[in-house]
C-alpha cells in the first residue's frame, strides 16, 4: 500500500519517490545525484509552503505522526539539503558535487518518538 502525504500536500507526492530519504547520507546522494532542473522544480514546488508544512507537523507529538507525517518530515529534510544547492552553491552545484560524492554521513540525529 501506498503511503500518501497529509491531504494538504498531496500535490508534493510526485516528489516522494526521489525525495523521501530516511537518513542524512541519502539526502545527500539524492541532491548530488539530481538535475538541477529536478532540484529547481522541488525547491520551487515546495519551499514556499515550508511554513505550513511545519505547523502541520508541530500539531502532534512526534510519537502520534502518521506514515505520511514522516514522509512529509523526510521531504522537508530534503528540501534543507537542495536549497543550500539552489539558493546558495548555484552553477557551483555541479563542481561542489564531483567532491561531495566521497563525503559520507557516519551518523545523524534521529527523530525521538518516545
């Protein structure tokens, strides 16, 4: 079965099966790996409503999220790795990548549901 995000950001959907990592490393090679024209259309589709998207996920406890609460988490997790691309490294990205692909998370925070 299908997980779907919260009714309110359902037109983000298409972007979860890109942009859903679980983990800090897999963000980073899901950016690295994109087109800046996928990374654009995500920034684009998304960074605007980052605001709301927050508030609906501050409604609850961690712990009561729904599966679509945690893909919506994943993809605003994302979205933090591909503005720094957008918004700060530019026409850099692609240069920035050739080094960045030997840099590996070890560990990252995780959320706590308990």
């Amino acid at each position: 079965m299908e997980v779907l995000l919260p009714e309110m950001f359902r037109e983000w959907q298409v972007f979860v099966g890109q942009w859903t990592a679980t983990d800090g490393d897999s963000r980073l090679r899901a950016r690295l790996s994109s087109s800046n024209e996928e990374r654009e259309r995500f920034f684009m589709a998304c960074s605007h409503r980052v605001p709301d998207a927050l508030a609906h996920l501050d409604r609850c406890p961690i712990a009561a999220w729904t599966e679509g609460d945690h893909l919506l988490m994943n993809l605003l997790l994302s979205l933090a790795h591909v503005a720094l691309a957008v918004e700060t490294q530019g026409d850099a990205e692609t240069e920035h990548a050739r080094f960045a692909q030997y840099m590996h998370y070890t560990q990252t925070p995780r959320l706590v549901t308990e």
